[in-house]
C-alpha cells in the first residue's frame, strides 16, 4: 500500500535521522507550492555523511513502501542533493549551503511539520 504524502515524508525524516542528519524540518507546502507536497529538508555534516544521508532515505523507503524517487540529484560534491518522490521532496544539505540558500525563508508561508524522531 503506497503511502500518503505527509506519510511519506514522516518516514524520509525519521530515515535521515536514524543516519544522524541534523536540523531535520517538514514543510507542509499543499496549497503554496504546484510542485510538491511537502519538502524536507536536513544538514548532513560531511559529503561522505550526505551521500550516507541519501543511500540511507533511498534505501529506507524503498524498504518500507517499494518506492524510489523519480529524480535524484546526487551531487554530494555541491553540498546539496535531493530526493524527489514528486509528493515529497528531500533536500540534503550542507550547513553553509542550507544557511546560505535559506530555504526555510522560500517557504515561510508554509506550515512547519511539528515532528519527533523515533527511536
């Protein structure tokens, strides 16, 4: 059974917390964005801690519901990198990148996801 959108991207975050990923939001973008349903974002410490970021989310999802993202920009060597399962998306940051970029700014018309990682 495929999950719903805000499903999803409860999983994704707890799979890039269970890598130790940091600072990791959702943002509910139904009715602000065409593009997705909701965005997560997260700062990976390292590039060999992103791309664990990223095989790990991958991995993970596809073990849980049987599905990979459509897109993925896997180009830890810029510091940022995304998982696009079209209803989700997963951006994977540095933390100069993601203070830089600001993304949090792009989407402050969007409500903010109140999650807890799982153990």
């Amino acid at each position: 059974m495929s999950p719903d959108s805000k499903e999803l991207a409860l999983a994704c975050a707890q799979a890039a917390s269970d890598i130790k990923a940091e600072n990791v939001s959702i943002y509910d973008l139904r009715g602000t964005s065409s593009i997705t349903d909701f965005a997560v974002i997260c700062t990976a410490s390292s590039v060999p801690h992103l791309r664990a970021v990223l095989r790990d989310v991958d991995k993970d999802i596809d073990e849980k519901y049987g599905i990979s993202p459509v897109y993925a920009e896997r180009t830890p060597n810029a510091l940022w990198s995304v998982l696009d399962y079209i209803d989700v998306m997963v951006h994977v940051m540095s933390e100069e990148v993601r203070e830089f970029y600001q993304m949090e700014q792009l989407w402050k018309d969007a409500t903010q996801l109140e999650w807890t990682a799982q153990p």
